[in-house]
C-alpha cells in the first residue's frame, strides 16, 4: 500500500462545504463517476482518484465529504478535517487543498476558504458553479478575491466538459514543488474569538470583492409555497410516491415479458442442445433457472431509480427531508436522517454509512438500527415476484392494483421504522434535541445525461450482482439440491434426498407456523447473502423439485397454483422486516465499532418478521 | 465424465467465489495486499500486478477509513463515553 501511495507525485484534496460540487469536480479531474446528488451529504467518506499531469506523472485526487467548518460536528466532517491534518494513517497530509467554493453561496464557502488557509497547506480555491452565479446576477472581482487571500482563484463548472480546464492548469506538480507539504503545527480548533474574527475577515472579503448577493428567483419561491406547505407539500409527496410505484408495475410489464421471453427460449435451447446429465441439469436449473429469474426484474429496478434519480437532481428530496422533519422529530429521530433513510431505498450500506452525518451518537444510532426497514432495491424482486404471482393484474378506480400493494408494502415498511424509533427513544431516555440545518438547492431540470449515467450504474450494479455473488450461489444451492442423489427406488423428487432438501425439511419445523413450506426455507438461507437471491433460490428449488419437468423462467405459475394467499402474505409480511442480510450487519458493526449492535439488529429483525408473518398467515388463512 | 469433470470444476469456482464475496472486506483487502507483495517478486506478473491487482487493492482500501487494515488501530466511530 504504501509503494501504491508513493508513486503518486501529488496528492490534491478537494475540500469545500456540502453541495458546492466537489464530487462532480472531482469526477471531472478524475474521469470518475462517484455519485453526484443535488443535496448535501451525499459524500461521507473520503474518495480517491488518479490523474496524469501534463509531464506524465500521476496526480492523487482526493473527494472528502463536505464540511462547514474545521471545528466538526459529525463524522464526516472529522473525515475531512483528519485528512487534511494528516491525521489518518494511510494517507499522509496533502500536498496541495483545493477549496471548491459555490460562487452563488459565496460567504458559506468562503469562511470555510479562510479557514482552511490558517492550515498553512498550499491552496488553490475553484469557484464552481459560476455559469449559474452569472444568470443570477451574482458579482464577483474574481482577481481582487485572489489577492485578498493570497492564493489562485480559478472560475470552474463542474457538470460542463472543459469547465475545469484552468483549474487542471493550475495544479501541475511542477507548480506545487517544494511547498510545505504538513499543516501548521500549531493549529487548533476554532475558539468562539476565532470564530469571530473569521467573521470579521470574511465580510471585509466580500466587501473587497464587491460581492452581491444572487437574486431571488420568483418561480423557486412559488414552487416553495407549495412544496414546503405542511398539508400541500405533504400531499406532494405522497402523490410522487405513490405514482412511481404505480410505474414500477405499469411500465415495467412488457420489458418483464420480453426478458422471460428470453429466458425460456435459453432454457430450452440449452436443454436441447446438451445431453441429459449434470451440465444441462447446472445451467438449465442451476444458471437460467436461478440467475436468470432474478434477471427479469431489472426494468423494475430502473424505473424506481429513474425515479429517485429525477427527485435527487431536481433538489426536491431536501424539501421532503424539511417536510418530515416534525414528524420524524416527534418519533424520536433527527431531522438529519432523512438522507441516510432515504439512501436505504437503494440499499441500507450506504444509508448506514450517511448517518455518520448525524452528530448524536444516540440519534445515530437509532438511524443505523432502523435503515435496514427501508425497502432496499433487493427486497423489489421478491415483491414483485409474490405479487405478480397472486394479486391480479386489474384496476381499482384509476389505480392498478399490483403497484397499490407494492405502495402499501413501502409505507408498512416506513410506519415499522417509524414504531421501533419512537420505541427506542422510550427505551433510550430523553435526547438532546438536535434541529435539521439543511441548505436547500436551487431546483433544476434532472440532468438527462445524470440520470443515464445513474442508470447506467444501476445497470452495471445489478448485473455485477446477478453474475457475481448471485450465480455463484445458484450453482452453489444447485449441487446442494442435486448431491447426495436419491436411494434405489425413492419414489419423491430427488431434491428432497438432497442436502439442500435436508436442511429444508428441518427448517420447516421453525418456519411451518407461519405457513413456509420447505422450498421457501430453502430459499431463505442463501437469502442471507443478498435478499434477491431469495427468488433466485426459489427458481432453483422449483425446478429441481419439478421432476423431469422444465420449469426454469415459470416461477410465477408455478408459485400461483402452489401457494396459498396466506403463504404469500406471510412471505411477503417476512420480508417488510427480512432480517437476512449478512452485508448490512457487517457494516453495522464496523460503523458502531461493536457485535452488540448487529446482534441486537438481527434479532429484533428476525422476530419482527416472525410475528409479523405469523399474524399475516393466521389472519389471510381465516379470511381466505 | 468429461461432462462431470467440468461440472465439478464450476462448482469448486463457485464455492470459491461466494466465499470471496461474502468474506470481510478487511481479510479480502489483507489477500489482496499479500498478492501483491508475492507478485512483487515475479517480474513476469508486473502487468497483472500493475492493471489488475493494485485497481482493486485501491478499491478495496477505498471502501471506507475502517474498511483499511492500515487503519486497523483506529477506532474514529467509536461511540462516545
């Protein structure tokens, strides 16, 4: 590692406060493509990136999260603060800071500039965001900036290709050699004098600059009025929630058809074309069967995040997150963790990860614990599968009722976090209220080439999982359900000889009472890797169970004439809480640093789960 | 047999790479950094070291400051006392 870190001749840290464009910037620099949002927090750890200069050698670019101040007040601002100091053991201090700046908010970045000078490092500031500083009005001396701080000030837009072209001039390693590469010994946090002259230094800047503020957009501020309204703004958000679950069903059909078009038409081909025996049995069962099932809910996917995607681009997700903060507060949870929450949709990692923007350790806690009841993208496939199989396809007023369902299985998982929050506030004492301080972006049309690319990524995501982990546990669960080979004169389905079969039958005494038969027990343990794998598991089991019978790219007939309504219920009631996912409690338990909390995760999981499904299946058995 | 030879040569990839995948990022990161000091002194790997190996050792250790096995004396999220 250190051989790898010593080869870089510079290492350039982009510092700067939440959303002034630091990530795109170094997307820019770096021909990466981390993820960019229109809203603060999105960045929580320290990024590296590579870049050649002009005479060959190599650049290390590093995207820290977004701080307003070297006095931090969460972790992420620690991050960034540490690594400026050299405090963090793998990365030495840098050679060179960028302070990246947003031209339209100025005075924000511009304390933060000021401070980070005090350093002592060698800087250069990029005053991002500069075509939208100048449609509004805003006015900047850009050469007096740069004498006022004694340091290069170079205009940059970061979304826009060559909108960083001055500022890759300007950091060339020929440039920076034999600057002083350590911050200054003796700096310290900020005391309240310090704060103070900072502020003093700062208007003196600004008035110096001749700066104005940009001015105020009559559209933002009427498009404000209603989404920031307590009752217009919540029905908003309702209405866009509800509609793009209504989507995910709706649009997603004949894409859904076409790709189980294809996989059958593969399973068929292949069991033609191979002779009966292992290899046709691994890939017709095993890879098309298991792979392939979880294959056909990728337009599902992509269309909830094109979606989130437009919501984050557009800056309405801030305004959500100021919408519930009262009622997120009178549960117990701050303000702040509505972006960890909201990342949870996607998957509950990176959510887990962004509550190292909230500043209490016991709100921070609470987020971490209750992030895995948000529907991740994992938990769709299941969804849909079980409710394609059993809801029928037909309208309820104007509404279809599959996406009314999907709706209804979202906000259950929404009102469960909301429960265990407010019970663990009542468990945790009384907190020290900590209020939601959240910069709200200017709105913006999503950025078309934004939401492909974020597409695109969801894509390369998805297909990584389904040929990675996901394939490599299908063969797996098949040489399970295939080995030991039944007895002489067995007369069931040989996969209930098999080990896989075994485990399943002795699982079905746990799982029984709420109406799981051995195949769903089956399909629970490789689960536990990844929740997708679950239909996967399910594909596998169904056809190895079928009897000489192809049923590879069939589950949903197969699952409608097998199940009862209340088996259904009860899966899909299991997987509002699913317990099973080994990734999320590794993550718990390397951010909070203890087994205690992932242990307390998985078991208060495990028998929300239980109970709720127990409930379900009891009740849809009665009603059914 | 051929046909079973090779289903039972996907197979054993299989368990490997579901054990790779499900592993700690710490311990994957530590293998990485061990094939990295043993191809160090295989020149004819260079390549592979140089376009295969150290992307992902970088990615690995880019996974997050706890995530690094540099890091591994440095508790930054430990919860206060």
């Amino acid at each position: 590692m250190d051989a790898i870190v010593a080869e870089a001749s510079l290492r350039i840290a982009l510092v700067g406060v939440p959303n002034c464009g630091k990530t795109a910037l170094f997307n820019r620099l770096t021909g990466s493509r981390q993820k960019v949002a229109n809203y603060p927090g999105v960045t929580v750890e320290r990024r590296e990136g590579e870049r050649l200069a002009a005479d060959g050698r190599a650049l290390r670019i590093l995207d820290l999260p977004g701080t307003y101040s070297l006095t931090p007040t969460t972790l992420d601002e620690a991050i960034a603060r540490d690594v400026l100091l050299g405090r963090v053991a793998d990365a030495p201090a840098p050679g060179l800071v960028v302070c990246v700046v947003d031209a339209v908010h100025l005075p924000i970045g511009l304390r933060l500039a000021l401070e980070v000078k005090r350093l002592g490092l060698p800087m250069v500031l990029a005053l991002n965001r500069m075509d939208v500083a100048e449609r509004r009005g805003v006015k900047i001396d850009i050469a007096r900036l740069a004498t006022e701080l004694g340091v290069p000030v170079l205009p940059t837009i970061a979304v826009k290709r060559g909108g960083a072209d001055a500022l890759i001039d300007a950091i060339q390693p020929s440039l920076w050699e034999g600057h002083r590469r350590v911050a200054a010994p003796g700096w310290q946090e900020s005391s309240a004098e310090d704060a103070e002259q900072t502020q003093v230094d700062l208007r003196g800047v600004l008035a110096a600059v001749g700066y104005s503020a940009p001015q105020e957009s009559h559209w933002m501020a009427r498009f404000d009025s209603v989404l920031l309204h307590p009752l217009y703004g919540l029905l908003v958000l309702v209405a866009v929630m509800f509609v793009m679950f209504q989507a995910v069903f709706s649009w997603a059909e004949a894409p859904m058809d076409w790709i189980d078009a294809g996989m059958s038409w593969m399973a068929a081909a292949t069991a033609a074309s191979l002779p009966a025996g292992p290899l046709s049995s691994l890939l017709v069962n095993g890879v098309i069967g298991g792979a392939g099932a979880v294959l056909v809910f990728l337009p599902q996917i992509l269309i909830l995040f094109l979606f989130i995607l437009a919501l984050e681009d557009s800056g309405y997700l801030p305004r959500a997150a100021y919408l519930l903060d009262r009622m997120m507060g009178g549960v117990g949870l701050s303000g702040r963790a509505f972006i960890p929450l909201l990342s949870s949709f996607a998957c509950a990692i990176p959510g887990i990860m962004a509550a190292r923007t909230i500043p209490g350790w016991r709100d921070r806690l609470t987020t971490i614990m209750i992030a895995p009841l948000m529907t991740c993208s994992a938990r769709l496939p299941v969804y849909a599968l079980l409710i394609s199989a059993l809801i029928p396809a037909r309208e309820v007023g104007p509404f279809n009722l599959q996406g009314l369902v999907l709706f209804t299985l979202y906000v259950a998982g929404i009102v469960s976090a909301l429960v265990v929050a407010w019970v663990m506030k009542h468990f945790a004492g009384a907190r020290q209220y900590s209020p939601l301080m959240l910069e709200l972006p200017d709105y913006q049309w999503p950025h078309a080439g934004n939401l492909l690319l974020g597409l695109w990524e969801r894509v390369k995501i998805f297909l990584s999982r389904v040929g990675g982990i996901i394939l490599a546990l299908m063969i797996v669960l098949w040489f399970l359900s295939s080995y030991p080979a039944p007895p002489e004169g067995a007369t069931g389905p040989p996969i209930q000889y098999s080990f896989a079969g075994r485990l399943g039958a002795m699982l079905e005494y746990l799982f029984a009472p709420i109406g799981f038969n051995w195949q769903i027990s089956i399909a629970l343990v490789p689960g536990l890797a990844a929740r997708e794998v679950a239909v996967g598991a399910l594909g596998t089991v169904y056809a190895m169970s079928a009897a000489g019978d192809d049923v590879a790219g069939q589950l949903q007939p197969v699952i409608a004439s097998t199940w009862s309504l209340a088996t259904a219920c009860s899966l899909l009631a299991w997987y509002v809480f699913a317990p099973q996912c080994l990734s999320t409690l590794a993550v718990v338990k390397r951010e909070t640093n203890s087994w205690r909390y992932p242990i307390i995760m998985a078991a208060y999981l495990f028998a929300l789960a239980y109970v709720a499904s127990f409930i379900t299946y009891r009740v849809v058995g009665a009603w059914a | 047999m051929a046909q079973q030879i090779l289903v039972a040569a996907i197979v054993v990839i299989a368990f490997a790479v579901s054990a790779w995948k499900l592993a700690p990022a710490r311990r994957r990161l530590r293998v990485l950094m061990a094939l990295d000091g043993w191809t160090a002194r295989h020149p004819r790997l260079a390549g592979w070291r140089e376009q295969i190996l150290k992307p992902r050792i970088l990615r690995a250790a880019g996974s997050g400051c706890a995530g690094c096995a540099a890091n591994v004396g440095v508790k930054p999220h430990h919860p206060p006392r």
